[in-house]
C-alpha cells in the first residue's frame, strides 16, 4: 500500500504516530521488558501507514534503546540494566 501525502496542518509525520503508540504503550507496561512488539505487517494494518513508515518508527525505537531486534525473531523491548550492574567497575 502506498504511504497517503502526509497532511501539511497535521501535528506529526505518520512514523512519529506509531512511534508516539508504541513509546507510550511500552511505558505504560503494555509490552514489558523481554516481550516482543507488533511485527512490522501488524503495525501497517493497525496504522494503516506503509511498511516503510512502521520501520522507520521502529528504527528510532532502537535507536532510542527502548527494544532491540534478532533477525527472524521480532523487536523485543529492552529491560531495565540489572541492580548494581555497575559494581565491578574500579574493583582494580
């Protein structure tokens, strides 16, 4: 399906609304730590966007940390970094 002409007096690009979804709903616990997000096909049908645009939203989610992807797995959202990861550091 072809990405609709986006309109020029709406708030946001059409990946910034599945991006705004998906950021909302991970912080409300919708999709917890481990568990994976909407495929991609998933997202094209509940925002009715185009492929593309369900990638481009996901690619920022990566790049903001929030989920990571396996190949041929899906996009899982990244947990919270273990209590006292830090510990070991400077025990030199």
């Amino acid at each position: 399906m072809p990405e609709q002409p986006q309109n020029p007096h709406a708030p946001h690009a059409p990946y910034m609304t599945v991006l705004d979804a998906l950021v909302a709903e991970i912080k409300a616990g919708k999709y917890k730590p481990g568990e994976k997000i909407p495929s991609d096909a998933e997202l094209v049908q509940r925002f009715d966007v185009a492929r593309m645009t369900a990638r481009r939203a996901v690619g920022v989610l990566r790049e903001r940390g929030l989920v990571r992807t396996e190949w041929g797995r899906g996009t899982f959202v990244v947990g919270p970094e273990p209590a006292g990861g830090d510990e070991h550091q400077g025990d030199a």
